[in-house]
C-alpha cells in the first residue's frame, strides 16, 4: 500500500502539488475569518444539571456577570471637587453605548414616600455638583444613613467605594464589547490622571476582556516563536537552508488549515484552540525530521536521490501515520468530555494533526525533488560522534546492567507515588495570571473591600404563585441570606429582603431604625407603595418572577478557589435545606462562580475517564500492529511511567490539579507513544528481514533510530517550552510539564524499552517467525 503511495505521489508531483495549494488557498480564506471568542468559555455540557439551572436562572432574571466594577480607596475622594469630577465621570460612562446602568456615590438615589401617589420616589442624593466642602459633608452623612448601598456601592469603615457598570447583553458578548471598555478605561483613567488617584478594575467583563487581549497577543508570539524554534533546531541538526525553509514552510500550511478547519466548524480563538497553531508547528516539524534522517540515510547508502525519496514515502509513511494517529487520539479523547471547550480543542487538533502528517509526507518528499541532492556536509549529523557515543552507551546499558534500569525505574515510581499524594485539586477563576497581574492585584482590592466581584446567586422557587410575598417564607429567606452572609467570603446580599429593608426605611422617612423587614401589619401598605414605584412601576421587578413565586438571593464572593468553593457548598447546602424545607421549596445555587467550580469538578473527573479511554485506544492500535498482550504491555509501560513521574513532580512542586493542568497526560501520552512507535516499527521491520536475535535486533533499532528519536523529543522539549513566556499560569505548567514528560518519555523508550524486550527474549524469539507470518 505505501509503496504505491509513494509512487503515486512522485509520479505526479505536480498534480499533488497544486492539489494541496488550492487547498492551503481556500484554507487560508477561511483562516482570514477567525475570530476571538468574547463569550465566557462554556465548560460543562448544555445536558448538565448546574449549567441547565443556570440557564434558567439568566432567562428569568438576566445576566449575573454582565457588570465591570471600578474601585477607589483614596483620602482625595473626600474633596468634592473631586467628588464632582466622580460624579461627572459616572455620568459619561451612563451614555456610552452598549451600557445599561452606571451606579456609583456621585448618581445614587433614596426613596420618598409619595403619600398622595400611594408609591416611592426615586430622588437623587445629590441633584446638581457640590459647591463646599460643608456640602459634601452633608452629603456623607446623608450617604451613610443609606443602610441599603452599605458594603455594595461604598464601604463606610474602609471609605472605599465603587462605580458598577452594567452592560447590554448583546453588546457584553459580542466584540462590540472592547471599544466600549476601552472607552471606560479612556475616561477612567483622564480621572485618575487628573487627580492622582488609583483606580482598580474588576468585574467578568473586565476580567473577560483582558484575558482575550492576551490570548490574542500569546496566539502571535506563540506562532512566532515556535516556528522560530523549529527553524533553530532544523538548522543545527540539518545545516542546510532547504532542510529549514521547506518543512517550515509545510508546517505553516498545516497552521493555516488548523484556523480554517477551526472556521469551519464555527469555532471561535478561546485559550486552548488559540495554542492550536504553535501546537501544529511543534508537533509537525517532527515529521519532517523523521522524513529528511530517512531520505539522508538512504541517499547515503546508493546516492540515489529518486529511489532515496521512494523508499522515503514507503518506510516512514506507516511509522510516522502510526505515531500521529496516537497524538491525534490524545488530543481527540478530549471530545468526550461532552465540554465545548475541550471538545472545540480536541476535534481541531486531532484533524489538524492528521491533515500537517499527510502534507509533509507528501509534500517534504515532492519538494526535495525538485531540490538538488543533499551534500556530505547535510549528511553528516547522522554519524554525529557524541550522539554516537551516548547511543553506544545506552546500548552497553542496556544489555550489561538492566537490572539497574529496573531498580532506578522503581526507586523514581515510589517516590512519585508519595508525590501524588501531596496533589492539591484546585482552580481560581484568574490564577492562571500572575500574582503581580493588574487584574489580580485588584481583583484582591475588591476581596479586601467588598467581598469579591464574583457573582453567587440563589433561585428559591416556591411553588406557590405569590408565594414569596408570604409572611413566613419572607422570614425564612432573611434567615437565609444572614446565614451566608455570615460567611467572610460573601458580601452582603442584595434581594428582595433588602428592597424590602429598603421600602421600610423610606415609608419611615428615613429612619434607619427602621431599616428592617416590616411585619405583618406594615407588609400590604409598604408593598402597595413598592408595587407602584421603580422600573416599569415596580421596585419588586428585578427581584421576583412575574407570578411571584421565584426570587433570587444575590450575592457577590471572593475568587476563594475550587476547593474551598466545594467544602462551602458542602457545609451550605444542608443549612439551607434545614431553613427551606425541600419537600416544599426549590433552592438552587447558581451564578458564574458556581458554574466554575462545577466546570473544574467536571473536567477532573472526566479527562481521567478520557486519559483511560486514550491508554485502552492506544493499546488497541499497538495490538493491532504486534499483536499479543506482552507487546502492549511493553509498548505502554514506557509511556505510563513517564505520567506518573509527572505526577509525582506536580505534587512536591504545589502545582494544582486544575482544567489546565490536568490536559497535560491524554496529550502528553498521545505524543510520548510516538517514540514507542519508532522504536517498534523498527524493531518490527528487522526481526521481518533478517535472523538475527533480538539482542542484536535491539542494538540495530537504537543505532537506527535513537537519533531520530533525541532530534524528535528536542523540537518537542524547546517547542512546548516557549510556553513558559505565557502569561497564564496554567499555560506556563502545560509547557514545563509537557517539556519534563516527554524528556523523561525518551530516555523511558531509550533505555526501559528496550530494557523489557531483552528480557522477554527467549519467549519473543520462539513466536517471532509465526507472529509475523499472522501478520502478513
């Protein structure tokens, strides 16, 4: 079959040729198309029950993280000069397009009991710019009486306060949504400037925004400096201009199909598909290395350049498909997972994977032969001494001392056994930025000051249409929300209870001590002025469904991690169930920071389940091409141990088990089982031809291709180290660890494989011949 190939393609150089430049060409068009996703990154599947509530909760009461908060804790803030200029400032954000409502000390507003009208107004605490400062004085008094906006807007202990800016949907998730935040920054930053005061910006807008500016800016200099890499290592191994430009040139078609197969199925850049085009370059450069050692080492032999490239196409063509179809299936078991956005990721790198393997083999081939034929001095790096040398002792170790493989094998196991046991399981919502991050440092202002930005929402059906203006159902959600409150990650909630608070306060003309949940005599009068008052007549509106039977708790918490996040729904949920009985209530916790941590207890569960689905797929494929559970087994060890190594690394070193993290072994054991590959195809095609033992065949196979190998695990070692220069944290673990395991990968199938077939030795050599004559 590959012989035919490899004629096929030779003899019609020129037909294949333009066939995959028509291609690249309509590719590349789609590629043009390619667009940043501004959406939050939907992780758990539509079918799930959290996400599924969820949705329901955003239909029925709108957005919970549509809102990008500005803060400030300054002395300044106490001149009401600059109070105006606040003042002002919220003002202009308000008439920007695509922003529902801006709230902030300069525009907000108190209630007045309007007795003839039988309803509250709506009167703002300041109507016109202050002229004194005796007038802001007043004004904070004023302010601070507002018991309702205390620990939302302002903090009157830490004299901090915040502006809230809310955003039209459409707007907030579509790229309409960056010029108007660059607004924002514009004329927040004009403030700051002219007062000298510090801003901090937070919020999921915000937060969303910046992230996407930075995957935008990784995506080039990730693109750059891995074909860079490539282009370096091609040159140090090849010193040849063409051995270079060509493969890099091949490479970077195969990055333009992955942006248009991304187009194609209506897939947006998000922090994982945006590492898919380095990711092509890294893992197709290999390739080409394994096709130019071929074609340079059969060239060698006869210096044949036509017959060379033949046998090029014909030899390399199974073990190079081979090698990429286990990639593919490590990248392509992430669909399972039923998440959009590691389903997004797996299905266009696994095809985009496959579609850079067919370009170079046929292309690296057509190329070189219309090239001239490579010199001594591009040939040489084949008989490199010191490569030679560290072959030849690989060999003398493992024929003389295998049994201390075994044992330094098994010594590395035990301590990276007791090293998984110190894993820690836990994301942040930003802890893949660095603790020196803007927006870290001021996500933590916010915790500092109003109990985070992250928002956290109750749903409490009661199953009764009006059943939430009942008496004791009121009661019994105050106790609810004093009960989280009491938590120090929470902020104070903001409900219909508070609204309610609110109504009391203002029907008492201000009084705070009336600044409580009015009783059973007070309800029906306060809440016929509260029915006739607020948006659309209604002050209740934002709070409760149309037929009174569905309100929402909202609360906003600090970025306080996954792991802490499960064990305050583990200690939550029962209290919540003891106030509001679950046989005649329906409580639900939802908002964005439950949908996260759901989101990363999901993703851990399943890639465990997909990195199983990867070995028990990868073994199928190794018994389909040596057949025999021995073989499997040799041919997986090597690449398991390399995982649990990592493992074991991750938990001395403290780096979490998290979304981004946990990626690193169905892909790492995709790619480490191609030098397993390697190694056995090889080994395979020698038992095949001649009658030499298995030591000898063993010895042959790591002098043949040991230096294909080392050159394969160095462009894969420096090309997922360039990660390191991410600024996500979890990017940054997703190089170094790929880096360490696919090192440790090689010298696993260098030195622990080979190490296994000597010792199986006799049993192999009896069931030799008629293994491969099964298989012909």
């Amino acid at each position: 079959m590959w012989e035919k190939l490899s004629k096929l393609v030779l003899s019609n150089r020129l037909t294949v040729l333009v066939i995959f430049l028509l291609i690249s060409l309509f590719m590349g068009w789609q590629a043009s198309k390619v667009q940043l996703s501004f959406s939050g990154s939907k992780v758990l599947p539509l079918t799930d029950s959290a996400f599924s509530t969820y949705n329901q909760f955003k239909n029925r009461f709108g957005e919970d993280g549509s809102i990008l908060v500005l803060g400030v804790q300054s002395p300044k803030m106490d001149d009401f000069q600059t109070f105006n200029d606040w003042r002002a400032l919220t003002n202009e954000i308000q008439k920007l397009h695509g922003i529902q409502q801006t709230l902030s000390i300069g525009n907000l507003f108190e209630l007045k009991k309007d007795t003839l009208a039988q309803k509250f107004r709506f009167e703002p605490l300041v109507k016109e710019p202050l002229r004194s400062q005796n007038e802001l004085i007043a004004f904070k008094k004023k302010l601070y009486n507002q018991r309702f906006y205390d620990g939302l807007i302002f903090n009157s202990r830490k004299n901090a306060s915040l502006m809230a800016i809310t955003f039209d949907r459409k707007v907030l998730n579509s790229k309409e949504r960056i010029p108007v935040i660059n607004s924002i920054l514009t004329k927040s930053k004009a403030f700051s400037k002219k007062h000298n005061i510090s801003l901090h910006y937070s919020g999921l807008p915000y937060i969303r925004t910046v992230i996407s500016k930075k995957v935008s800016q990784e995506f080039a200099l990730f693109l750059g400096l891995s074909i860079l890499v490539a282009a370096l290592i091609l040159f140090v191994f090849f010193r040849s201009f063409y051995a270079v430009i060509f493969p890099v040139i091949v490479v970077i078609a195969g990055v333009v199909w992955s942006l248009g197969i991304l187009v194609l199925f209506e897939y947006e850049i998000t922090l994982l598909t945006g590492l898919i085009p380095p990711l092509i370059v890294i893992i197709g450069i290999p390739n080409s290395i394994l096709l130019l050692n071929k074609f340079h080492n059969e060239y060698g032999k006869h210096r044949h350049k036509q017959q060379a490239l033949q046998t090029v196409i014909s030899r390399v063509a199974i073990t190079t498909f081979i090698a990429n179809l286990t990639t593919a299936i490590g990248f392509g078991v992430l669909y399972i997972t039923q998440s959009e956005l590691l389903m997004q990721f797996g299905i266009v790198a696994s095809i985009s994977i496959l579609a850079t393997w067919l370009m170079c083999l046929c292309l690296i081939p057509i190329i070189f032969s219309y090239l001239p034929a490579p010199d001594l001095k591009h040939i040489k790096h084949l008989e490199t001494p010191f490569l030679r040398r560290l072959l030849a002792t690989i060999d003398n170790l493992v024929h003389n001392k295998r049994n201390w493989v075994y044992i330094t094998t098994f010594f590395l196991l035990i301590i990276s056994g007791y090293g998984i046991t110190k894993i820690n399981i836990n994301g942040y919502i930003v802890d893949d930025l660095p603790k020196n991050d803007p927006v870290y440092r001021d996500l933590k202002f916010f915790d500092s000051n109003f109990e985070g930005v992250m928002p956290f929402e109750l749903s409490i059906d009661t199953r009764k249409k009006n059943g939430v203006m009942k008496m004791p159902v009121i009661n019994k959600i105050e106790r609810l929300q004093e009960m989280i409150s009491s938590y120090s990650e929470f902020s104070r909630p903001i409900s219909l209870i508070e609204v309610l608070k609110f109504s009391s306060q203002a029907f008492y003309e201000g009084n705070t001590d009336f600044y409580r949940v009015p009783s059973d005599f007070e309800m029906n009068f306060i809440l016929a002025y509260a029915a006739h008052s607020g948006g659309n007549g209604n002050l209740l509106k934002s709070f409760v469904d149309k037929n009174r039977q569905v309100t929402r708790v909202s609360f906003q918490m600090a970025d306080v991690g996954s792991k802490r996040m499960n064990q305050l729904i583990d200690e939550i949920k029962p209290r919540i169930d003891s106030i509001m009985n679950p046989e005649r209530y329906t409580v639900d916790v939802t908002g964005t920071s439950i949908i996260y941590v759901k989101g990363t207890n999901y993703l851990v569960e399943n890639l465990r389940d997909s990195l199983l689905i990867a070995v028990a797929l990868i073994a199928l494929l190794m018994w389909i091409l040596f057949r025999g559970l021995k073989m499997i087994l040799i041919s997986l060890i090597p690449n398991i141990i390399p995982l649990i190594i990592t493992a074991g690394i991750m938990g001395f070193t403290g780096i979490p088990l998290k979304p981004s993290t946990i990626l690193i072994y169905s892909i790492a054991f995709g790619i480490a089982s191609d030098q397993t590959i390697y190694f056995l195809t090889r080994y395979r095609y020698e038992m095949k031809v001649t009658n030499h033992s298995i030591s000898k065949l063993v010895s042959d196979t790591i002098a043949e291709t040991g230096i294909s190998m080392i050159y394969v695990a160095l462009i894969l070692f420096f090309g997922f180290g360039i990660f390191i220069a991410s600024t996500f944290g979890g990017t940054v673990a997703l190089g170094i660890l790929l880096s360490i395991t696919l090192l440790v990968a090689l010298v696993s199938n260098l030195t622990l494989l080979p190490a296994l077939l000597l010792s199986l030795e006799s049993g192999l050599s009896k069931k030799k011949v008629q293994a491969f004559i099964e298989k012909e």
